[in-house]
C-alpha cells in the first residue's frame, strides 16, 4: 500500500535550512494499522504530510498503492490524494454551520458526484461511524467524539484504501478517545482500510498491531518484525 524509501526533508530557507526527517524508510501492506509515536518535534506530523501527499520530500521516494509519486504532476498528485486518502486531524476541522450530513457530504462535491449521491454516499458514511442518528446536527450540537467521528466520516465519505490520522484522540477524554479509536480498529478490521495514526497515549499505542517510534527526524524503533498480537476491535 505505501512504501517510504529513504526519505528526507529539509525545512526552511537558505542558511536556515534544517533537516527535520533523515533517510526515512517505512512500508505498510494493504490492510496494515500502524500507530506512529515519538516525542514533540520528532517529524511525525511531517512524515505524515509527505505520505499524505500534502508536501514534497527533499528527497528519497514514495509509493502509494504501487505509484511513485515523485514524478507525479500536481493535478496527477492531487488526483490521487483525493482517490486514495482520507485525512483525519486533532481538531476536526468541521464546518460549523453545517449538518453532520453536509459536512461528510463536501469533499464529493469537488468530484462532480451528483446531489442525490452525495447525499446518499454521506449517509452510508455516517452509519458506519455509528451516527445514523445524528446527520442533522450541526457541530456544536455534538459530543467532541461525536464531531471526530464525522469527521472519520467525512474521511470515509470517497471510499479511500488509506486513513491518516494526525492524533485524532488529542482533544478527547480518555473514554472517549477509546471509543474513537475503536472505529478506527473496526474499520481497519471489517473494511480493510489500511491505518496509519499519530499519538502520544501510551495506552492507544499499545493497542496497535504495529509501533513505529520517531525520534530527531527518525526511525528508531518499528516492532513490525515481531509476531502480530490479535487485536479486537
Ligand atoms: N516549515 C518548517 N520550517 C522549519 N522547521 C520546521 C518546519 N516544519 C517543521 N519544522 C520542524 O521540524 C520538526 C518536526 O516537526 P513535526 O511537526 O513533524 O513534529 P511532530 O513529531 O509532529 O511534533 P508534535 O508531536 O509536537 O506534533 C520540529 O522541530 C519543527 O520545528
Ligand atoms: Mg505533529
């Protein structure tokens, strides 16, 4: 599903310029649900932006669903980002004023998928998250897990094969964060959706078939070569 090669970034300007990830290298199979954990400032959010397609390496490759996307143009890149990807972040990033059902429904708009099926795409969306009751609810009429699960929703919404989320439990209670990160496991489980998460929770890390751990812009620990616990979702 996504192969990592060697990757590095610099960040910044001329003499300013700093290496933020060195020769980084991560492969997840299709189907794979791998928590990624490291202190602040270690490149996490940074490694996720370059296989989320949101930015460049300075060098090294990826691989998303068997494509190189180094020689991708930026409409091609955009294109599959949107094909294969779904994004889920700490804070939402929900529309306020608009339904649960509206906002799951959006990103199909820039796809040219008609009215009736957005809508109908939307709902499915919803009810797998577990929100078939509250599509009509604007984001300040809900629980902050029940706003990040629209917010899965949404990601859900164009069907992705790759779910990226930047600590999607930060802004949660621990009990809810659970629950939360529950849907991820069922829907990597149930749907086959391969899962890459951010997160600090010792707790929710444990619970992931597989941790890679950054530190100083790189890999310094991936459990993946040790036999998979069985999980549950
Ligand atoms: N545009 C930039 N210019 C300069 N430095 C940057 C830039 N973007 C990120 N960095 C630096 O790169 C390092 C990694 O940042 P990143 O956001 O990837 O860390 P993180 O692991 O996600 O941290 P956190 O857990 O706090 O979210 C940090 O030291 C940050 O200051
Ligand atoms: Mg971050």
């Amino acid at each position: 599903m996504l192969s990592v090669r060697d990757v590095s970034k610099n960040c910044g300007k001329g003499r300013r310029t700093v290496p933020v990830l060195q020769n980084v290298s991560l492969s997840v199979d299709s189907g794979g649900f791998c928590a990624l954990t490291g202190p602040s400032g270690s490149g996490k959010t940074t490694l996720m932006n370059l296989i989320g397609l949101l930015d460049r390496p300075t060098d090294g490759n990826i691989e998303i669903g068997g494509t190189a996307v180094e020689h991708l143009t930026v409409d091609q890149t955009a294109e599959l980002r949107n094909r294969v990807i779904g994004f889920v972040f700490q804070s939402f990033h929900l529309l306020t004023r608009y339904t649960a059902l509206e906002n799951v429904a959006l990103p199909l708009l820039y796809r040219g998928v008609s009215k009736v099926e957005r809508r109908n795409m939307a709902i499915t969306a919803l009810h797998k998250v577990g929100l078939a009751d509250r599509m009509t609810h604007r984001p300040e009429e809900l629980s902050g897990g029940q706003r990040q699960r629209v917010a899965i929703a949404r990601a859900l919404v164009g069907d992705p094969a790759l779910l990226l989320a930047d600590e999607p439990t930060g802004n949660l209670d621990s009990r809810t964060a659970d629950e939360v990160f529950s849907l991820f496991l069922k829907l990597n489980v149930e749907h086959g959706l391969t899962v890459i998460i951010v997160t600090h929770d010792p707790t929710i890390a444990a619970r992931c078939p597989r941790r890679v751990v950054m530190r100083d812009g790189q890999i310094v620990d991936d459990d993946s070569s040790v036999p998979k616990r069985v999980v549950s979702a």
